[in-house]
C-alpha cells in the first residue's frame, strides 16, 4: 500500500468543543433528536479543523465518545459504571479515574459503537483526506476494569475483551473502513516490567482477521490522560519483540522525548512503516515551521520518506484546542516544505 511520502496523520482524538464538553454534563436536558445532532456537529468541527491544517489523514476526533452510554464501557454487557473517583482533589493524574466494575458476563451485543463513528466520518468528511478509525486494543481497554472471580486479573480480562474487539475491527472492514488504528498505549506504558512476547501475541491475535485487509497501525504512547505520562518512558523495553506487531505502521511518541532513541525507528522501518510524534502534545510550546522540518531531517537520517509518516505523539483530547490547531498547521505546513527539498 503506497502513500505520499511524509505522510501525514494525526491518532484518533481531538479537543471537545466548549460547548460539547459543556452539553456532555447536562445531556438529561438534551433530546434523542438533540443528542444526534450534537455528535454530528462535533464532528463537523473536529473535521473542519484537521481539513483546515491540511492533513492526508482525519479521525473524527473521538468527538462522540464524550458520555460513558457513548463510550465503548457502554456497549459491554456485564458491567457496572464506576464508581466516585478514588482521589478527587491534587494534581491531576490517572489515579483519579475511577475502575468500572464487572457484573457478569463480558459481551458486546451491538458491537462497540465504532462502525457508527466511522459512517458518521464518511458522511461527514469532504473528498480527499484519507479517514482513518481508531479503537483500542483489548489490553488498554481492560485498564478500567476491576479484575473479579470471574477474571481474576488483567490478562483474563483482555481475553474476554479480544473477542469483542476483534469483531469490531471486521464489522469496520466490512462497513468499508480502509484504516485503522489500534491504540495500545498499555503495552507501551507497561512493557518495562511485563512480558513483551505475551503483548506481542495478544495483539496479534486481536488484528488476524483483518490485517492485510486494510491499513493497520498501532498507537504506542506513554500515556497522556490529563497531559500525564505514565509509563516508563523508554522504547528499549518494547523492543525487539514489538517489532512482530502485524501492522502497515507503528506510532511512537518521541517529541515529548525530545527524540530519545530515534535511531530504533530505523529497526521498525524494515519491518513496516512508523509514524514519529513529532509534535509535542503535552506542552503549550508550539512547534515552529522550522522545528517541523528540523524534526523531519532527523527523523530521515534513519528512515526513507516514503516509509515516514508524520504525527503528534499522541491523540490532542488533553490539548486546547486553540493550541491543537496550530501546532497542526505548522507540522504540515513543515512537512510540505519538507516535501518540496527532497
Ligand atoms: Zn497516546
């Protein structure tokens, strides 16, 4: 599968609109009606946004995952919705998060929403950028689930979810979604101290039925809930193994890095294409033009521009929007200059 060389592409989320962010509090005082068109016009602005900086890739920003019915916890069967927030007050971080609790049995009867999503892009999106879907692997997604005796621990839990995820990422095929991403930051964030084959297998197995189906890529941050890292932050421990992902793409978050073993991107090359973060999604430092293509001309010392797709480190969810849009504009406007030295 050919693409533009430096290609670029952004990882499934966006920033809320104020007033979806707004409205997301007080959805009891919205419609059925109302609620459809809510999701339709965040979407319009999330799409309007990404078209405006000119990117070859658009998500429709998450925009409608913004309600624990709309998330994917609310398509599983078996579950209870979490409970208050074990930490409520101080810094903002991951253990503010409540778990989900598990009542029975873990299943999907109407999938996990993300074929909507996607048909909603496509009848939302102007001709031209490519539309790219994101779902989270099984592994991430059992983050939020409290093990019980049922599944005893994270991995039973995944197992559970693999099935469901695995069939969400067909029924996306099947609705003719021709790029997916599947977001796995858990294993990147956890792979120091957990068994990486193990990651390596299970993810595998969750993308078998599609991959060489369509264009597969795997999203590997650090974490970034509230702008938060969580992982330890090196690539080292991922690899070799995660280089056995079944993927067209591997995403790796390194702007936040400050490019820290950028030369490992050389090694993902041979196997498949990788997508550098090359815009710093934490920070309100926004990335000049110059910064872009001096980010760029690195990046290329270990990897051919046809094999290099360019890309924040993570979704922009934890980013103003404000912010969000700019630093999008100046990577592709710095990518196109990029583009016009090679
Ligand atoms: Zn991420």
């Amino acid at each position: 599968m050919s693409h533009p060389p430096l290609r670029t592409t952004v990882i499934g989320s966006y920033p809320f609109p104020s007033w979806l962010e707004f409205a997301s509090q007080h959805l009891e005082q919205f419609g059925a009606a109302d609620i459809a068109e809510l999701q339709d016009d965040a979407v319009i602005a999330a799409i309007h946004d990404q078209v405006a900086a000119g990117l070859d890739v658009i998500t429709d920003g998450e925009q409608t995952r913004f309600d624990f019915n709309l998330s994917f916890y609310g398509f599983l069967e078996g579950l209870k919705l979490e409970s208050a927030s074990p930490r409520k007050w101080g810094p903002p971080a991951h253990d503010q998060r409540g778990k989900h609790e598990v009542i029975g049995e873990l299943r999907a009867p109407r999938g996990l929403g993300a074929v909507a999503e996607f048909e909603r892009l496509k009848r939302l999106a102007p001709p031209g950028p490519a539309l790219k879907a994101s779902l989270p692997g099984p592994y991430t997604l059992s983050g939020r689930l409290r093990p019980n005796a049922q599944y005893k621990d994270r991995y039973a839990l995944t197992e559970a979810l693999l099935p469901i995820v695995r069939a969400e990422l067909e029924a996306l095929v099947q609705a003719g979604c021709a790029e997916i991403s599947v977001d796995e930051p858990s294993m990147s964030c956890y792979a120091y101290r957990e068994d990486t084959k193990r990651f390596v297998d299970i993810f595998n197995r969750t993308v078998e039925p599609v991959a060489g189906k369509c264009r597969l890529s795997a999203h590997l941050c650090f974490g970034n809930y509230k702008g938060r890292a969580v992982g330890k932050r090196r690539l080292a421990p991922m690899f070799p193994d995660f280089l056995d992902f079944k993927v067209n793409e591997l995403h790796v978050e390194m702007a936040s890095r400050e490019f820290a073993e950028i030369e490992m991107i050389a090694e993902i090359a041979k196997r498949s294409d990788v997508a550098v973060g090359i815009i710093d999604v934490k920070s309100y430092y926004i990335e000049t033009i110059e910064d872009v293509i001096e980010r760029i001309k690195l990046c290329l010392q270990y990897v051919s521009p046809e094999k290099l797709s360019v890309a924040p480190d993570c979704g922009l969810s934890q980013t103003a929007r404000w912010a969000a849009r700019q630093k999008l504009a100046n990577m592709v406007e710095g990518v196109r200059r990029a583009r016009a030295r090679l």
